[in-house]
C-alpha cells in the first residue's frame, strides 16, 4: 500500500470544522460498529473498517472531512491529522482515500470541541 504523506508544512494546531460538518461527522461515527484493536493492547483504540459502512461516499466524507479540517498531532515521530468528535479522537493511517480502508478511534479526556 503507498502512503501519501500528511500536508507539508507548518502543524495545523487547530481543529477548523465547521458545525454543521462537524455535527453530520459525529453522526456518521456514532451510527458505526466499532471494534477493538486487540493486536494493539497497549495502545487501546478501535476502528470502524470502510466495507461496513452502509454507505461508502458517507466514509470518504468523514476522511476527508478529518484530513482538510481536523488538526495535527505528532504520534511516535509521525505526523497525523486526527479529528476530535464527541469525546473522541479519529484518525487514519494516512493512505490515499482510495486506498484508505479504516477509521481508527479513542476515547480523549479533557478535548475541546463545539460538538
């Protein structure tokens, strides 16, 4: 799988959702079946694999919704866009859409949001 690498450039700080985007993005999360990534214990998160959402253009939406919008944080040397959503921080591994083929979650403390 080819990776296309997170924007260049100066960290994006701030998440710049707008709320209407970021409310339909909360419900298109919320509505999936999320499972545990148990091969990750110490790391805990789940993930919600593109195949099984009823609609695929509704998970291109959310990822790239997350990739303009979201902000960046800094992961074991790596850079991700991530987004945070009703006490939740998402995020992909940073594949093409095309090629893109899960949305991985965990639970945050203290994140601020409009949603």
């Amino acid at each position: 799988m080819s990776h296309e690498p997170t924007p260049a450039g100066p960290m994006k700080l701030d998440q710049t959702i707008p709320d209407a985007d970021l409310q339909r993005a909360r419900e298109l999360l919320e509505a999936q079946t999320w499972t545990f990534a148990k091969t990750m214990p110490w790391v805990p998160h789940w993930y919600s694999l593109r195949k099984n959402w009823a609609r695929d253009e509704e998970f291109v939406w959310v990822v790239e919704t997350m990739r303009r919008d979201g902000c960046d944080e800094i992961y074991e040397g790596r850079r991700y866009r991530v987004m945070i959503v009703g006490g939740f921080k998402y995020w992909t591994m940073e594949a093409p859409v095309g090629e893109t083929i899960l949305v991985n979650r965990k639970a945050v403390r203290n994140a601020v949001e409009r949603i």
